[in-house]
C-alpha cells in the first residue's frame, strides 16, 4: 500500500496532525522512515489504528492513495537510480585509481629498463676495449718473439763464420743458416 507522512495521514483520518505524531511516537501506530529521513505512515496502518476519514469517500480517496503511490513509485525509482549513480561513481574511481597505480608501475619498469640498457651499453664498450688491448699485446709479444728469433739466428750465424769458415761441415751449417736468414729477412 502507500505511505504518506504525518500532515497527509491527518487528512485521510481526521485527526490532527500532532494526533498522528503522539501515536507515531507512543507505538500505536508503525511507521518507517523514507530515504531523507521523514517519518512515513503506510495508509493500512492509519485504517487499522483509527479509520479512514468518511469525508473521503472510497471514490475520493482512490485517487489521492494513487497518486501516493504513484509519488512513492517515483520516489522509490529515484533512489534507485541514485544507488545506481553512486555505485559506477565507485567502480569508476576504483578504474581510476588502478590505471594511476599501473602508470607508476610502467614508469618503474621503464626507468629499470632504461639503466639495465645504459650498464649493458658500458660494460659491452669496456669489453670491446679489453678485446682490442688483448689483440694489441698479442701482437707485441709476436713481435717481440720474432725479433728474440731474428737475434738469435745471427748470433749463431755470427759464431760460425768466426769459427771455422774453411771447414766444410761448417760451410754447410752455414748456407743452411743462410737460408734461413734469408727467409727471416724476406718475412720482415
């Protein structure tokens, strides 16, 4: 059935308003509270614990309980659609609040990536630059092996034409240091 507040209760019943209020109050009559906090009164009710007013014939109130109802609907659908407003209000900046923490995260992973990139970039150049070190003391030590051999061979060559030039075993030691010295000589 319809609800109706205190002043129309007191109309549809007869009574005065602060009649209706003492009997809300002492709990001869029941009544609930409306979304904004105003005590409603279902119109059963005011039947039950008085009576409906006889000036307000069937054929008069009829109207005046549906358009009660008809407001209460209305009533009923506008909360409705508020809980509804309120409830994707949330869920909106819930989304919110979530893209906001994803963001950071990416800003996070984005500054990491940025420095693994840079320390990768350094240590791939200081390998690059240990490579060319090894290449350049490999090639010192070659050089330096080389020249060890080249002295070496002339010392030798030296100590046998000193020693015994007519000797014919030495002759032949020596044109094969000879030989070797002068592909010593070619390579260089």
């Amino acid at each position: 059935m319809a609800k109706v507040g205190a002043q129309r209760a007191a109309e549809l019943t007869g009574k005065s308003k602060s009649t209706i209020q003492r009997a809300m109050n002492s709990g001869k009559i029941s009544f609930e509270l409306d979304p904004n906090g105003r005590r409603v009164i279902d119109v059963s009710e005011l039947d039950r614990a008085f009576g409906l007013n006889q000036s307000s014939s069937p054929a008069s109130s009829g109207p005046s309980v549906e358009e009660e109802l008809e407001k209460a609907s209305t009533l009923l659908e506008m909360e409705r659609i508020k809980m509804r407003v309120k409830m994707l209000e949330d869920q909106l900046q819930a989304a919110e609040t979530q893209i906001d923490d994803l963001k950071a995260q990416r800003d996070q992973w984005q500054k990491q990536a940025s420095q693994v990139l840079i320390t990768s970039q350094y240590s791939q150049k200081q390998a690059e630059e240990l490579a060319e070190q090894l290449k350049e003391r490999e090639r010192r030590g070659r050089e330096r092996r080389e020249k060890m051999e080249k002295q070496k061979l002339e010392e030798r060559m030296n100590k046998l034409h000193a020693g015994n030039e007519n000797s014919e075993d030495n002759q032949s030691e020596s044109n094969a240091f000879s030989g070797l010295w002068k592909k010593v000589k070619g390579q260089s």
